[in-house]
C-alpha cells in the first residue's frame, strides 16, 4: 500500500466598500495550490495533483430603487496544471451582470 497525502491549500480575500446610500463596490482574489503527486505507476494508480489557480474580479452593485438592484463585476481566473502537458491551462476574463427585481 502507498502512503498519500492530500495535501493544499487555498486563500481568499474579500474587500468591500460602501460608496454612497446606493452603491457598493467590492473586490475578491483567490489562490489555489495543490502539489502532492506522487508517481507511482510501478506498483499502483499514481494520485495527487499539481495545480495553481489564481482569480481576482470587481464587482459594483447599485439599489436602483427599492425592489431593483443591478451589479456588473469583471473578473481574471488564471490555472496551471502541471500534470497534464498545458492542456488544461487557461487565462480567462470573464464579465457579467446582473439584474434583481424583488417582487413585494
């Protein structure tokens, strides 16, 4: 039997600022990291990973009126993963949006 260990770890930071009654603005960045695999393909199924993952995004978020928000937020996701040659490597950016209506 091997002996694995599943070791990673993550972190995340949130920040997030009040600009007025109605606007919000808000910022997250999150690392990813896993590095524990272990060849062992002579005896068994090799396991583990060996990846890195890196987001960063904005957001801003404003009360339209009292039953309708909106928001937009643009966000950087980036992954290395070092098991699979680059063929699940990215860098993305991504925007969206949103629209909230409360219906009271």
């Amino acid at each position: 039997m091997t002996d694995f260990d599943n070791d990673y770890w993550n972190a995340v930071l949130t920040a997030g600022i009040a600009l007025d009654e109605r606007t919000d603005l808000s910022g997250r960045y999150f690392f990813y990291r896993a590095s524990n695999y272990k060849n062992n393909s002579t005896t068994s199924q090799p396991f583990g990973a060996d990846a890195e993952e890196h987001g960063v995004s904005i957001g801003w978020n404003r009360k339209l009126s009292d039953n309708t928000r909106a928001g937009l937020r643009y966000g950087f996701f980036s992954n290395d993963e070092g098991l699979t040659g680059g063929n699940n490597d990215y860098n993305v950016s991504v925007i969206s949006g949103t629209m909230e209506v409360s219906f009271q």
